[in-house]
C-alpha cells in the first residue's frame, strides 16, 4: 500500500466474506473461533506463496518424475497469547511440520502499554521465518514489542499475521520494526479512546473463550 510499505492486504473473496461473519456481534463464540482458524488458513496460504521449492524425486504408480517440495525452510508459528492462538490450528492444517511458539503479553486498560508474561519460542532462531500472529493490531504495542523480544532472541526474519489492523499499528509497526511485512485481511479506519478498532469486531479474546 503506498502509505504504508510494510502492509499487504490479503483480499481474497473468502477472506472477505468470512471476516464479514467474524465482526458481526451476532456470531457465537464457536463460529467465532472456526472462522479465525480458517482466515488464518487462508491467510497462510497467500503469505507462504513465495516459499522456495527445490526438486525431490519421486516413483508415481506408472513412472519416474521429479516432483517439488517446499525446501528446508524452518517456519516457527508465534501466537501472541490469547487471540493469537485462535490462528495456530489453521495455519498448522496447511504446514504440520511448523514448530510453535508462544509469547505472553496484554495490553494494560489504562495506559494501552503492553506487559509481558511469558515467552517460549523454538531454537534455531537465526535460521527460521517466524510467522507472529495475532488477530488484532491496534496501538501495535503489542505486536511490536513482540518483535523487540523475537529479535532479541535471535530472530532474523519475522512476518506479522493479524486479521484486522488499524492505522495507527502499522504506522508503529513500520516506525519500529520496518523490516517486518504486516499482512491483514484488512485495515479499518481507527482507534476510539479505548484503543478499540472501529468498526473493528471488539475484542478478539473475549470473542474468542467466550470470556465475557
Ligand atoms: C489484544 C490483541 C492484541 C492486542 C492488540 O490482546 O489480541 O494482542 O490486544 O492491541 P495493541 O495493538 O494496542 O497492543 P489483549 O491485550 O486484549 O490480551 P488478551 O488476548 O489476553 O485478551
Ligand atoms: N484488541 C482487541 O481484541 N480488539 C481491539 O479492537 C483492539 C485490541
């Protein structure tokens, strides 16, 4: 996007449609975590497309041939805890052998600071694409200091998954870590005083476990 060179938007029709479904308020706490899994899904579909293929052969029931797969990348999925891990179980249909991390944080109501309470991400950090996902950007606290701690310990390449992203946590994204791609399924119109994003589809969490 020209405003923002750190964002890509994934718009493909299903995507749309089932983000449609997800910020209804009407829509149950089941569907609503059947529909992060399967945007996620989705999502890891387009973002994984330039993955590196190398030749592997192969005996088909007729004949020889030399087919591809996906060459030796080490991917690690890194939910932000909660919401992030409504994004795991999709994404892991379409790549198993990806390794899963988990990073602690929530966001204080008062000040929007985010605090960390937990960080446990697989080894070989130099070596792996860390796909963080969480389904919300907002201020980008979040995301952002989950980036600070990734590349701290050791992480060189990190792409950021969320589904719905403001304005405002791409901008601090690509003020504090412009080498991280951000990709959503789409960017809404802003924050209100809380830090919620509208129209958004409130909070991702809650919505999620069901805990309000
Ligand atoms: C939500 C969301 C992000 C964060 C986004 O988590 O899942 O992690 O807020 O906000 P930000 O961009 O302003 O930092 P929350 O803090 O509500 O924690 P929870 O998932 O444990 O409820
Ligand atoms: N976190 C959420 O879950 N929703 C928002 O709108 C903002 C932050």
């Amino acid at each position: 996007m020209p405003t923002f060179p750190n964002l890509t938007l994934l718009g493909h029709p299903l995507i749309k449609h089932k983000l449609s479904l997800l910020r209804d308020r009407r829509t149950p706490v089941k569907d609503f975590r059947d529909l992060v899994g399967e945007i996620a899904m989705l999502m890891a579909y387009e973002v994984t497309k330039d993955l590196p293929t190398e030749p592997v052969n192969l005996d088909t029931p007729l004949e020889h041939m030399t087919g591809e797969k996906v060459a030796g990348k080490k991917l690690a999925l890194v939910p932000v805890l909660r919401a992030g891990l409504g994004m795991v179980e999709g994404i892991l249909r379409l790549i198993p052998s990806a390794r899963v991390g988990h990073i602690g944080l929530y966001r204080n109501h008062e000040t929007l600071q985010p605090v960390d309470y937990y960080f446990k991400v697989p080894s070989a950090r130099e070596e792996r694409d860390f796909f963080l996902l969480d389904p919300m950007l907002a201020t980008g606290g979040s995301a952002a200091a989950a980036c600070t701690t990734l590349k701290q310990a050791g992480a060189r390449s990190i792409r950021l998954l969320c589904i719905v992203a403001a304005p405002e946590g791409v901008r601090k994204m690509l003020e504090t870590h412009p080498d991280v791609p951000v990709y959503a399924a789409a960017l809404d119109r802003q924050l209100n005083e809380y830090g919620y994003i509208l129209p958004g589809l409130g909070d991702a969490g809650d919505r999620l476990f069901g805990t309000r």
